[in-house]
C-alpha cells in the first residue's frame, strides 16, 4: 500500500520530494524487492560496504558533515514536531464541530487551510529555513579543499557570499513549498476520510482534530487502521484513544524524518556550495574534480543507496547528477532518512 502512496519521485534539481514518511516496511518498489530478496539485497550491501573501505581514506572530512548534521538533528526534530502539534491544536474544535454537524466537508477543508496558513505555515518556514541556512553555512566552512591553486594562502569560506545564499535560500524555498504542499494534501485526505468512514459526527471531529498534521501516507494508513479496529467490534471510545495514541507517534516521526533528511541535505549542500565558491574564486579547478558517492556503514544504509557507487564507479563532476536507480540525482539524499556523503578526487 505504501508504494502506491509513495510521493518519492526526483525532481529536476534532484531533490527528493517532500518526507513521504515510510510508514512500515517498502517505500519503494527497489526497497520491496530488497526485503523479499534478502539474498540480493545482502550481496549488494556487502559490495558497497568494501567500496565504502575503498573511498573513505581519500577525504574524511564528510565524517565531520556527518557529525553537525546528527548535532543539528535533535532540535531540528524539536521544531518541525511543533509545528505540526502547534497547527494540530489551533485548529479550533467549536468551529471543526459546527462544520462537521452540518455535514459542510469543502468548507471544512477551506477552515482547516487558513489556519495552516496562518499559524502553521510561517512556523515552518521559519524553523526550517533558518535550521537549513546555519548548517549549509557551517558544513561550508567545515569542508577541505581537495585541492588549492594557491598553497601558500589559506582560504576560508565566505560566509556572506550571495551567490552562496542565494542557493541555499533557494533549497529551504523548495522544501518547505513541498512540505507546504504534503500538509495541505493530508488535510484534505483527512476531512474526506473523516467524512466517509461511517462513525459517529463525535468520532469524525476527534479524527480530524488529531491527524491533521501527518502527510497522506500516514493518513492513508490510519485510515486502514481504523477500519481494522472497527471491524473488530471494539468501542468507539476505545479505538479514539488508540489514533490519538497513533497519530502523536506519527507526528513525531514525520519531524524525525524531515529532520533526518534535511540536516543531511543541508550538510551536503554547504559542501557543494564550498566546492563552486572555490571554483569561483579560481582556487579549485572543477574540470579536474570528480565527486564519488560514498554509503554509510551503518544499520540505515538501503538498497536504493547501496547501488550507487557501483553506477558511477569513474565519479561525476561538480554539476553532473549521479546515475540511480531512481533517476539521476545531484547529491544525498536519495530518500527521506538517506545518510549518504560525498568524497571528492582530483584528477
Ligand atoms: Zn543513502
């Protein structure tokens, strides 16, 4: 069920779309196939694992992007769960009941919107763009130079640089309008399932008031759950206290799976944004410069990643996407909660 709902699609610039957070085992077909194949799945990791060995002592320095972005993690998680929790509980339940006694589901969907746009909307954009522009900065400032022109100067990273901020500016806009744009999703799938699930008008409201919030994989699948829980004959007290028990879990993991990939994408952007300003600056020299994908050794490494070095064994240069099995893409993260980096090579 996951993979139909699965938004996981790559973007032009290579981004992954929004935190279609994996709501059990399969987000994609590859990653399917992988947990029925555990024999395949095995053999690829045990090849990546020795191409890992292989790259890593040419530039460590992604162990240390690695360790701002796990330092950036916890408030990052802190911050967007709030979000979600803070928009959750503006919404105001006289008003959501009076809409859902006259049976008014547009005008429902309309009421919920504005107070995400107008409460939890600005939030987001706020904690995220300033969450992703500290550490693209800091992760600029922490990556080596595979190589300078000028040996003798040191060079350090310009933090005010325009062109720098400027893109980074131009990755917090694209995620948080594809955030914007799951959130406003779910909150239709929500009120229409709220509508259509046949319970009492006290169980659509308590339904609504609590899942907004969750992207339309989690909505999807707590819709399953509640017809499961209603088919066997439990009350319908019971199996509110249940979703809400659910649904704080589940906001709780959409703020760990967008922290976990946006401090990986930020730490990997402030490291392309070091390389072009280098190259800018005339002190690296991008036609020499070959990017390799490197894997992560440790429990989150999936398969989709575990295929990538392979397919692109000569590296990519600075503006040339990798080849995957997902289509080409710039940089990690392949997928929400991707732990891959980079290493750099001059050739
Ligand atoms: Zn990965």
């Amino acid at each position: 069920m996951e993979m139909a709902s699965s938004r996981s699609d790559v973007t032009a610039q290579g981004y992954t779309q929004e935190d279609n957070t994996v709501v059990g085992m399969g987000a994609t077909v590859e990653g399917w196939r992988m947990f029925v194949f555990p024999a395949i799945a095995s053999r690829k990791l045990t090849k990546a694992k020795a191409r890992f060995v292989e790259e890593t002592p040419n530039d460590p320095s992604w162990r240390l992007l690695h360790r701002l972005a796990d330092a950036a993690f916890l408030p990052l998680r802190l911050a967007m769960r709030r979000v979600f929790e803070s928009f959750r509980d503006a919404v105001p339940r006289m008003l959501l009941a009076e809409h859902v006694m006259s049976g008014l589901q547009e005008g429902t969907v309309r009421m919920v919107e504005n107070v995400w746009q107008a409460a939890g909307l600005p939030a987001l954009a706020e904690a995220l763009r300033s969450a992703i522009q500290a550490l693209a900065l800091q992760a600029a400032q922490a990556t080596a130079l595979p190589a300078v022109t000028k040996q003798d100067i040191v060079v350090v990273f310009d933090v005010a640089d325009p062109e720098a901020l400027a893109a980074i500016e131009q990755y917090a806009g694209t995620r948080i309008v594809a955030i914007d744009a799951t959130t406003r999703e779910a909150i239709r799938d929500i009120i229409t399932q709220a509508f259509t699930s046949g319970q009492s008008l006290t169980g659509q409201i308590a339904d609504i008031a609590q899942l907004v919030g969750l992207t339309p994989t989690q909505a999807a699948a707590m819709a399953r759950f509640r017809e499961g829980l209603q088919a066997s004959g439990i009350s319908g007290k019971r199996i509110q206290e249940l979703i809400a028990q659910r649904a704080k879990a589940w906001h709780l993991q959409r703020a760990e799976t967008i922290a976990r990939t946006e401090t990986i994408n930020s730490v990997m952007l402030g490291q392309e944004e070091r390389w072009k300003q280098a190259a800018r600056d005339g002190l690296l020299d991008v036609t020499r410069l070959r990017r390799f994908w490197v894997v992560t050794p440790d429990d989150r490494l999936c398969p989709v990643c575990a295929t990538i070095p392979g397919m692109n064994l000569q590296g990519v240069a600075l503006e040339e996407p990798f080849q995957t099995s997902r289509g080409p893409i710039q940089r990690p993260t392949a997928h929400p909660s991707c732990r891959c980096a980079l290493n750099s090579r001059i050739i």
